[in-house]
C-alpha cells in the first residue's frame, strides 16, 4: 500500500484570531510525528491551506495548497487583511429581453410586492432563480446597465426578474452586468444573506459560460 498524500483542512483559517487554525496544524505535526517514530516514510505529499490558509498561514503550506475561492479572484473572509492584491476572475451578464413605460401604481411580478410611485421603465432580464439569481434578493439586488447601477424590483422569479431604470430609454438587447464592474461577489451575498462562496457555486449548468484570456 503506497499513501500518496496526506491532509486535513482549516475550518477557521477566513478569521483574524488563529488559535483554532494554530490547534489545528499542532494536530497535523502531532500526526506526522506518529509516522517518524514509528519509522514509516512520511507520504510526499502534505497539505493543509485553503485559500485563507494560503493567504495567512505561511508556516502550513508544506508540499502544496488548495485554492478554491481564491481562483474566482474573491477573498476568502470580509475580515481578512489584504495581504495581496486579488483580481475578479469571474462576471455575469445578461441582455434585456423586455421594455416598457409602467405607469404609477401598477405592480410588478408575483405577490405585487412591489408597485411604482411614478411612471417609470421597468426592463425584463432573463434570468431568474433557477440560474442561481437568489429569489432571496427580492427587492434588494442591484444591475449594472450603461455603467450605472438600479434597482431589481418585485418578486424575482424562476426565468426573469424586473428593473426600475427610472427615464433612461434602455431598448431590448442592452448588455446588463449581474457580477462583475461595480458588483461584486460580496454584494451579491449581502443581498442574498449569505456569503460569496454559496453565490458563485450556485451559478447553475443552463448558465452560458465563456471562457477568455487577456
């Protein structure tokens, strides 16, 4: 029986107080020690850091590290320092399917949670829920169209959900920035009420992904 690799992951490594991560690589080299003294080669290949790990601990990196939110260019905690500067790997973007004036009072989408107090455009988007847009974030997301930020309004639903862009005559097929510009990661989380990791790996399959270099 050959043992390739040998590992245990940090469960707290995202938070300025590292005792738990501290505890947790004194376990890892109590571990280690059980092989050494008993003469067994220790397996060539240690690891421990996840992205917070990589960024704080540099005394943990042993063989080698497992990025994860990393790769998508996002820090791996509010809290952390920034150690390094991180670059946004990932966007999302969507075209207007729909536009149209929407005179004062009139709801919006399911529930009529939300109506207009003036005449306003409200433009359909063409992604919902089941691409990973949080029904969560109801009333609560912002879009980017034409460099400029507005407001998601009423229910988001399964395949669409709605924009107040206020006078601007946005037409059909306009490019609408969902991630990526001036909202970020964390934005998204915030509106979702979670955190960064559960927004980016719950982009669904029926999501277009397109790959580019720079």
């Amino acid at each position: 029986l050959d043992i390739e690799g040998i590992y245990t992951h940090l469960a707290n490594s995202e938070v300025p107080d590292k005792k738990y991560s501290s505890l947790q690589l004194e376990r890892f080299h109590e571990v280690l020690d059980i092989y050494n003294r008993r003469s067994i080669p220790v397996p060539p290949l240690r690891h421990v850091c996840n992205s917070g790990g990589i960024l704080t601990l540099p005394e943990a990196h042993f063989d080698m590290v497992r990025p994860g939110i990393m790769f998508y260019g996002v820090y791996p905690g509010k809290e952390m320092e920034r150690v390094v500067e991180v670059k946004p790997a990932a966007t999302w973007h969507a075209r207007v399917s729909y536009s149209k004036r929407t005179r004062p009072g009139r709801p919006v989408s399911y529930g009529s949670l939300w109506q207009a107090e003036v005449e306003t455009r409200i433009v359909t988007i063409p992604c919902g829920y089941a691409d990973g847009y949080f029904r969560r974030m109801t009333n609560r997301a912002q879009v980017e169209i034409r460099g400029k930020r507005y407001p998601q309004v009423g229910r988001i639903c399964m395949d669409q959900f709605m924009v107040d862009v206020g006078d601007e005559e946005v037409q059909v097929g306009e490019d609408v920035v969902l991630l990526g510009g001036g909202i970020s990661a964390e934005d998204l989380a915030e509106w979702t009420g979670t955190n960064e990791y559960e927004v980016l790996t719950n982009i669904s399959a029926r999501v277009p992904r397109v790959y580019v270099g720079e």
